[in-house]
C-alpha cells in the first residue's frame, strides 16, 4: 500500500479547502463506462470556513442505505452561517455517493462497502478511490471526525452515539466527551470486533477524535432520529468551539459493548420472530428472537439466547433471515 502513497488520487475537489466562506462543490472522481465515456462520479462536499482554528469532518452516507446523517448534513450545509463558526466543517453527506444513489449499502459499481476499504487504492475500484482520498486529502486536514450510522435496510438500532475503546486514553477520553456532548438518548463505548479497513480505525491510527453514531434503521428515517441527529451535530461542533453557543445537553444513558458475545446470528433461514423490543431488559440465556423454518409445518424454531444480560439495542429488521445474519445486539447498562 505505501507504493501507493506516491501516486496522486484521480479525485479532483471543485472547493478550495482554505478559502473563507461557504462553497458547495464537488468530489470529481473520474468514471469511464458505457453510459458516459468520459463521465464522472460527483460526490457533493460543503466547506464552511471562518479563519482559523479546529478542523470538522462530518460524513453520512457511508453506507447507502442510511438517511439519518445525510438529512441532518445536507440541512446543515444549507444552513449554517459561517459568522458562527471559528475554523473549518467539511460536509460530505454522502460519502458512498453511488451507493447512496442507488439506496444500498455497498456501491451498485464495484459492491464495496465504503467502511470495510480502508486505506484504499488510488489505483484501485471507485469505493478504494473515494476511501484513499478521505486517508490521505480529507482525514490528514480533520481534527474532529464525525461519521453518521443507522441500521441500514437490515438492522434497526435503539438511537446512540458512540465512540471506541482505545489504547490511548486521552484520545479515548476526548472521543467519549463528543460523544456525551451529542447527547443521544444512548452512548456506547464500543469495542470493535472486526477493525480492519475501517474509517473508524483511519482516524483513529491518525490520533483524531472520531465519533460515530447508530440512529434507527430499516432503510428509513423517523422524525425522532433525524431530530436526534440534527441537534447532534450541532451539539459536537459547539462542544468542539467550531461553532459558538452552548452545547444542548440531555440526559444519555451509557452502554458498554464489551465483547463479541453482544451479537447474535442466525444459524438457520427463516421467519425471525423478535421476542424483545429494543431498549428492553434482557437476562443472560433469554430466548430474544425465534427463527421459524417456513419450508414446512411441524419443526421447532432454533431459539436465539442472549450471551449476556443488558438492554437489546439493535435487532434484524426485515421478516425473513438467512443463517449468518446478525438477529440481536446487547448493550451492558454502564
Ligand atoms: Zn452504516
């Protein structure tokens, strides 16, 4: 990968990174095919600058199939007044622009999944493009990063914000303070099962303070989780002093998610019948979801037990699963 860090990114940005004031352009990332032989992907960006100081990276979009954080980014860079801002907010609200284009989780072009690419390939797929440019254009400039999840079309998620378990403590503490300060009615302190190729991990290797967030799912958005993340956003650049006024604090209830045993997956196809609500009790060995076979009548459902006690926060969405899919997250009340 290091050969790689010599050849420039085919990503060319319409906006000047150091440029007082509100620009709106594009991420042009050049993209030969069959409809346009010459075309491009354009992947929106907004810099909002007022002198200097701190630097905000805000992405939704990640995944496709999200809608919490491209709704509160798009307003957001619509509206916010540069006189309240002292530095910079870079706004990509769809950071996997073809995916989210097509209202998927991976891109229709290449099925890379935009948080499984890191550091990607200036020479590689359109998703490795756009993952080298955040590693070495947009990450390098960020001292703050903040990156919007939901469920996507297959998981819903009980609405938190939430940043990693670290080796270095002070960058720990600094990420778990943003996160108080975006003040979901959750906070997670998560510890990553499966880091590798991760933007989370990127920033993290980099020293930033990086936040993240799952707000809802189903490949849908509800007015109580855009809501959540509007005030979010705006909670962590005023926390950060990018933005002036006082942080909107609410109460958060924090969650720890220590280990793979908060995941659940199914072991059979079938008819997932949720037998918890998210945001309810559960005790360790706690039947939380049924999978009904469906190819015939008179066979028992493979019952799915929680591997620790705590409250569900996320749960399969759609009514059918596949043996694999992950059925139920537990959080450990903190
Ligand atoms: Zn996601």
């Amino acid at each position: 990968m290091s050969a790689n860090s010599l050849r420039p990114s085919p990503i060319v940005s319409t906006v000047d990174f150091d440029r007082d004031g509100v620009q709106h352009g594009f991420l042009r990332l050049p993209y030969s095919r069959d409809d346009s032989a010459w075309g491009s992907v354009m992947i929106p960006i907004c810099v909002i600058r007022n002198g200097s100081g701190p630097t905000a990276l805000l992405t939704g979009g990640n995944h496709g199939d999200e809608y919490e954080g491209p709704l509160a980014l798009y307003e957001l860079a619509r509206t916010l007044d540069p006189r309240s801002v002292t530095g910079t907010v870079i706004i990509v609200p769809a950071m996997n622009y073809p995916a989210f284009r097509a209202g998927t989780r991976t891109s229709p072009i290449d099925k890379g999944n935009m948080n499984r690419a890191f550091p990607g390939r200036p020479d590689g797929t359109v998703t490795e493009k756009i993952a080298d440019y955040f590693q070495r254009a947009l990450l390098p400039r960020a001292d703050l990063v903040l990156d919007f999840h939901s469920g996507g079309r297959t998981l819903d998620f009980l609405p938190f914000c939430a940043a990693h378990i670290l080796p270095d403590k002070k960058q720990e503490q600094a990420a778990f303070a943003a996160v108080e300060a975006f003040s979901a009615p959750f906070s997670v302190k998560m510890l990553e099962i499966d880091a590798v190729g991760m933007y989370d991990t990127a920033a993290e290797e980099m020293g930033k303070v990086f936040v993240t967030t799952e707000l809802g799912g189903g490949g849908t958005s509800r007015a109580e989780t855009v809501r959540i993340a509007r005030v979010g956003v705006l909670n962590v650049l005023r926390h950060a002093g990018i933005v002036s006024g006082a942080v909107e604090k609410t109460r958060t209830r924090w969650l720890d998610m220590p280990s793979g045993d908060c995941f659940s997956f199914a072991e059979e196809d079938g008819m997932i019948e949720t037998m918890v609500d998210l945001g309810e009790p559960v005790a360790q060995g706690d039947v939380v979801a049924r999978i009904h076979a469906i190819g015939r009548t008179g066979i028992a459902p493979q019952e799915i037990r929680a591997k620790m006690s705590g409250i569900l926060v996320a749960r399969h969405f759609p009514g059918l699963v596949k043996a694999g899919d992950c059925t139920s997250v537990v959080a450990l009340e903190a």
